[in-house]
C-alpha cells in the first residue's frame, strides 16, 4: 500500500511537471527597424514617409503633424521593451523625428 501510495505521488508529480505552459512573445504596435528611420530625410512628404514607415499607431487628434509610432515587446521570460518614434511635419514635410528603435538612439533630421 505504501509502494503504491509512493508511486502515486511520483506518477502525480511528474505529469503536474509535464504541464507547465510556454510562454510566448507578444508584440504590439509598430516594428520599426533603424533601417526604416536611416531612410527618413528632412523635407519628405508624408505619403512618403507613410510608405517608408507604415501607418502611424496614433496621430495627434490636435495636432495632425504628429506622428506617434509606438512598439511594445511583452517577453514570455517577463520582460518588457517598449520603443517609440515621434514624427513632425510642417507645411507637409518631414520637420523632425525623435525617439528610439533597438540598437540605436535617433535624434533631428540632419
């Protein structure tokens, strides 16, 4: 009896192991790669900037010459990065961008 009561706990135990879930990676947002941003120029028209780019995540409802690119990468090991691009236009050409992408810092438009 106690033989069995043993190898039930041993059989329980192991199958409960066998259970753990994966966890994945979850992304959200926008990829931008430093790639992407080493094409943005000073002086773009939006659509350009847009196909380069992609679709914004948000543009400003008070101020439709900010573009907001936002990423978010929830690890499935916990941990968390979040990058963001802020774009800016005046007269409808490219004025600046600031923010980060991984690996590398970008600041004004040269």
């Amino acid at each position: 009896m106690k033989t069995l009561l043993t190898l039930l706990i041993l059989l329980g135990t192991l199958l409960s192991s066998a259970c753990t879930l994966h966890k994945i990676d979850v992304q959200q947002g926008n990829i931008v790669t430093t790639d992407m941003v080493n094409q943005l120029k000073a002086g773009m028209s939006p659509k350009q900037v847009r196909f380069i780019m992609g679709t914004p995540l948000i543009i400003d409802t008070f101020n439709p010459n900010h573009w907001i690119y936002l990423y978010y990468l929830h690890g499935g090991d916990g941990h968390i990065k979040q990058y963001h691009l802020n774009i800016e236009f005046r007269d409808d050409k490219l004025l600046s961008f600031t923010g980060d992408v991984p690996q590398k810092k970008i600041g004004a438009v040269p």
